[in-house]
C-alpha cells in the first residue's frame, strides 16, 4: 500500500472524538500554555533579569487556574507545568487537557529552531491521568527535506493513537537555513499542503498575514488551508496582535477553521502588570470570553 493509501485507509477508518475539546457550539476555544524558553525571554524582558524555572511555572499555574474554567481546552508542556497542573488538579473541570509531546530545540538566532517528538512524553501515562490530546509542533522550511517531517508526523499520530489520544500537529512555516528568498505565507500553505492530509484528528495553523491587512487576502488564504487540511483547523495566535485576533479568528472561522488554540493572545498582556494574577483573571479572562464569543456566533451561523 503506497503513503497516500495508507493515509486515506487510516482516516477512513479512525473517527477521532473530539468533543472534550470543543465548547457545546462545536467550536474550539483551546488554551495554549506550553510556551517555554520564549515565554522565559518574555518574563525576562519585562523583568528584567533572568528568570527561574520556578518563576516559569508559577506564572503558568496562575493562568491555567484563572483561564481553564472559560477554555474548552488546555495545552500544557512537561518540561514546566504538565505534571505540576495534574498534581495540583488546577485544570478546571470540563476544560480538555493536551499534551506536548515535542522537544524544541533553540538555535542561535531563533528560541525554536527545530521541534522533535520527545520521547520522555509517555502518552499512555497523561491518557490515564486525564489527558485528551497530544500536541506536535513542526517546523516547516523550504530548504529542508519533506520526509523527515512527514515520517514525525505519521509516527507521531500513531503513538498518540495508540494511547487513545487525539493527535494534534502545529506547523509553523519558518525561514530557509540557506538563505534564499522565502515567502512565510507560501509556507503557511504549503506546510497544510504537505502534512495536512497525514491523519492527524485536529490542524493548528498560523494565521495568514497574521491577521493584518486585506481581508479578501486573508480568507482566500484560509480557503486554501481548508482544501489542503483533511481536518478540522483552528489558529493560533503568536505573531499576531492582541487586537487583532479576534478578528483573525472569524475570518479564518468564516472560510472553514473551527476555532483557535491560542496563548499569547489571551494572556501575554498580563506579564507586563504590577500584579500578573489580578491581570489574568481580570483582562485575560476577559479577552478570552471575548473569543469564545466570536467563535459560538460563528459556529451558530452554520
């Protein structure tokens, strides 16, 4: 059986249940909160100083607890919080947990340069603590070979499966190694091409444009990730605008994606408060029932 035929046998016959991530509309409204050495440089930038890996995990317990009852989803890693939220049941209940099962790993000039499956994640250890979903960040340049991230890809969908999990992938279209010129919204959509039909349960995608600017642009964009991702696709929020991803995400919504999975959106305002727990359930609280909003009127328009 070639590639393709093995993918489309697989979808046809694995029908994901996604309901613990959606809201009652259908939509998604996910929580991201599995940011790590960028959310460290973010702490660090505001404070001023380094900033401990205690200090990381502080700061995300406080948003998972003051977010995860108004978020269908939450999305949390293992190097600063995974284990940490279960252990202290911070997670609201009704609020889907996903796991991060990848590695990033930093280069010189970026914080992520290049993601893995990291096989520290055991699946089947967070399914039977809870967990609903996992989630794989790949990186996608035009200079690299295809099959490497094709092969992760396929690999990682069928460990998430075998622990009964929905299987999550995340590419992010990133600049050539060799120096080329390069379009970020090309590889936005050729990354959907590429790893969009590849039985992942669930897409998460950059937002063309990042949301700025023509608006007949951007959806055009979002009618070609729905034609290439066999999923359902929701959008994410880094390189966008607080103010803008709300609209971002009905745009998107409104030629095919079912919702988001975002974090900075949401709470990244909140670290440059005086007091960050009083801005997380005050503002980011705030911001995020906002999305939940659009995302429930797009959906009910259906």
């Amino acid at each position: 059986m070639s590639d393709s035929s093995a993918a489309t046998s697989a979808r046809t016959t694995h029908t994901p249940d996604l309901s613990a991530l959606r809201r009652p509309s259908g939509a998604f409204a996910m929580l991201a909160v599995d940011q790590r050495e960028a959310l460290r440089a973010m702490m660090a930038g505001q404070r001023g100083r380094a900033v401990t890996d205690e200090e990381v995990t502080a700061f995300k317990l406080d948003a998972i607890r003051a977010l995860t009852p108004h978020a269908s989803a939450v999305l949390l890693d293992r190097q600063f919080v995974l284990d940490q939220a279960l252990d202290q049941k911070v997670v609201a209940p009704g609020c889907g947990l996903i796991a991060a099962c990848d590695r990033f790993v930093p280069g010189a000039d970026e914080v992520v340069t290049d993601a893995v499956i990291d096989d520290d994640v055991d699946l089947a250890h967070y399914a039977s603590r809870g967990a609903a979903a996992a989630k794989l960040l790949v990186v996608w340049r035009p200079d690299e070979d295809p099959l490497r991230r094709t092969e992760m890809v396929r690999d990682f969908v069928s460990r998430a499966r075998a622990a009964k999990l929905v299987s999550i992938i995340e590419p992010v279209s990133r600049a050539p190694r060799d120096g080329r010129s390069w379009s970020r919204e090309e590889g936005v959509v050729a990354a959907a091409r590429e790893l969009g039909d590849l039985g992942a349960d669930l897409y998460k995608a950059e937002v063309p444009f990042h949301g700025e600017g023509d608006e007949r642009q951007i959806r055009r964009a979002c009618v070609e990730l729905s034609a290439s991702i066999a999923s359902p696709w929701v959008v994410l929020s880094s390189g966008v605008e607080d103010e803008v991803f709300p609209r971002a995400v009905e745009l998107a919504m409104r030629e095919g994606a079912s919702g988001f999975l975002a974090g900075r959106a949401v709470w990244r305002a909140c670290l440059e408060a005086d007091d960050r727990r009083a801005s997380l359930a005050r503002d980011a609280v705030a911001r995020l029932r906002r999305l939940c909003e659009v995302v429930d009127t797009v959906a009910g328009e259906r």
